[in-house]
C-alpha cells in the first residue's frame, strides 16, 4: 500500500461521509418524491455489479501465488459459490468456503 | 396519559427489535473480526482501521476499500468502488420514507448512519407487519435492531485488529476477502437478471484487468448494472 496517512484517513472521512449522504438521501433530503423507475431499478444491481467484477481477478491470479491460478484458491470459490446460491446464506457461504480453502490448500500441499 | 405509558409501547419495540436483531451476531462477530485482521494485514493502523468500521460502518464497501488500496488505486477509484458497493443503500432509504419520514430529523440521521442491510430488511418487514406501529415505535424497532449489530461491529474490528498481527502468512488471509464478496453475492443471484450483470461484471473485469486499477471494474460495474436493468426489462414485457 503506498498511501501517505493523511491520503488513507482522507479516504475514510470521504468514504463515512459520502456512505452517510446515500444513507442519509432520501430520507434526509429528498422525502417523499418519487424515484425515476429506472433509477430504483439500476441501483437494485449495484452489488451484483461491482463485487463479481472485483473478485473474478482475484480468484484466478492471485497475487499470493504470484498471479499463477491456484488449484486450492479455485476449488474454494467454486465452493463458496455454490454453497451461497445453495443454501441463500452468506454465512454459510463464507464457512464453506473457508474450510474448504484450508483443506484444498493442506492437500494440494501434502499431494 | 402519564409519560410512561406513552413510552412503554416504545421501550418495548425497542427490545422487540434488539431481540429480532440478536440472530445478526452470528454474521456479525466473523465479519467484522475479519476486517479488522484484514485492514491490519493491509498495513493500515489500529486507528485508520477503526475509522473505517466507525465512520463508515458498511462491511461490503470497507472490504472493498481496502481491497482497492491493496491494488494501489487512485484515490477517487477507491472511493468509487466503495461507495458504488453503498449505492443499494439509497434505495432503503428511499423505502425508509413513508415509514420515519414524519420522525425528528435527529432521529432520522440517526436511522440513517446505522441503516444497515439487516436493520432495514428487518425494520421493513415488521413495519409492513403492522401497518398501526406509530412513528416513535418504528424508530425505536429500528434502534433496537442497529443495537443488536453496531456495536459489536465496531468491537469485534478492534478484536480482529489485535488477532491479525498474530497470524501467520500460511493462513491464506488473502482469499479470506474474496470468500467473503463471492458469500455475499451469491445469494443474491435470485433472478436471471442479477445472473447476467454478474457475469457481465466478471467478463468485462477481467477484459480490462490490463488497465490501472479501478478503471476497469469501475467500466464492468456499469456495463452490468445496465444489463441487469435491460435483462429485468425485458423479462417483465414477456411476462406481460
């Protein structure tokens, strides 16, 4: 990480405020008007949108490998995901995956 | 009426909502330790990482923060990312108005800072309930629920941040934040439209993972989100 202390705490004041103003919006701001359809409808993927396109690098060149796919690191996602789908619960995803990892990684190792 | 029976309905929603928001923990406690072990790893303070889980109190977007300052990225994309995982949160707020939108502004800020997905998910739901909640009980449920989480949110970080120093590298802690998007995304894989702007989000990622950071995932993320609005669009004019 190559950020000065002030450049992160500047990112965690912008990041606290700026989270507080879209909590804050409607219910502070704007009151009762309606929304464009379209706006409600777009911001309804945001998470969908943002967190795969992060993670999907990650997963297949993890830098702890030096960006060489990772049979274990893979085997884990896979898992995860099927899992989150599966049973509609984060916390049983993470589990999943999780315990998955360490026990793809203790085997690909002792292989 | 006496004071107290104009605050006992209030008191009681409160622990109502406290009591509905205790099953929260469980999520609570790992992610919220696991930030606090990640944020450390990353190299940030004891203070910069209890800002985050202060300040900003958003797991996703303090995840993805870190994540992007892992990455080096400039500044504004950092902030980008973050936020853009918040922007869901406008829409609660915005389902949050016929209900508290009559309370005090203070009480409203107040909603506002601790509106979190479980706060307002389970506010919700009991609001719809019980159409005949007055505005004080809503915001005292709502209280109650945010007190279950909050919290424990902000000390488990600190726990998290003192554990992390004393874990070692064969840990694997780098792909701890990775399970957790991929946990948290999946289940909200409910329809063919959210399907589509996930994988636009990854196809287009990956096509410009060549670019400085946060370019490319800031182009994928709206590529998706428009493809999930079209997919939704056109799903519900064939149903029509």
């Amino acid at each position: 990480m190559s950020y000065s202390n002030a450049e992160i705490w500047l990112i965690i004041a912008l990041l606290g405020v700026g989270t507080f103003l879209i909590r804050f919006s409607f219910l502070g701001l704007i009151g009762d008007r309606p929304m464009p359809p379209i706006v409600l409808k777009l911001l309804r993927f945001t998470p969908v949108a943002v967190l795969p396109g992060m993670v999907a690098p990650l997963v297949l060149w993890p830098a702890a490998t030096g960006g060489v796919p990772d049979p274990a690191r893979l085997t884990a996602a896979i898992i995860t995901v099927a899992v989150g789908i599966w049973t509609r619960s984060a916390i049983w995803g993470i589990m999943a995956g999780i315990s998955t990892l360490y026990l793809a990684l203790w085997a690909f190792t002792a292989l | 009426m006496t004071s107290s029976t104009v605050k006992a309905p209030a008191k009681s929603a409160y622990w109502e909502g406290l009591r509905d928001g205790s099953p929260f923990i469980l999520m609570v406690v790992p992610f919220a330790t696991v930030f606090g072990v990640v944020a450390t790893d990353a190299g940030l303070s004891v203070a910069q990482a209890m800002g985050f889980s202060v300040l900003v109190i958003a797991g996703a977007s303090q995840f993805a923060a870190v994540q992007m300052m892992l990455e080096n990225a400039g500044i504004a994309f950092v902030l980008l990312a973050a936020l853009a995982v918040n922007l869901r949160m406008a829409m609660y707020s915005a389902a949050l108005v016929p209900y508290l939108g009559p309370a005090p502004l203070w009480k409203r800020a107040l909603v506002a800072y601790l509106n979190f997905d479980q706060s307002y998910i389970l506010s919700v739901t009991r609001y719809e309930a019980r159409p005949e909640m007055s505005v004080t009980d809503r915001a005292a449920y709502f209280f109650g629920v945010a007190s279950a989480i909050a919290p424990l949110w902000c000390a488990m970080t600190l726990v998290g941040i003192f554990a992390g120093s004393a874990i070692p590298e064969s840990w694997a802690l780098d792909f701890i934040v990775p399970i957790m998007f991929l946990a948290m995304v999946s289940p909200m894989l409910k329809s063919s439209a959210h399907v589509a702007a996930a994988a636009v989000s990854i196809i287009v990622a990956l096509a410009l993972v060549g670019l400085p950071s946060g370019i490319g995932l800031l182009i994928a993320a709206g590529a998706a989100m428009v493809t999930g609005a079209l997919v939704e669009t056109w799903i519900e004019r064939r149903k029509a």
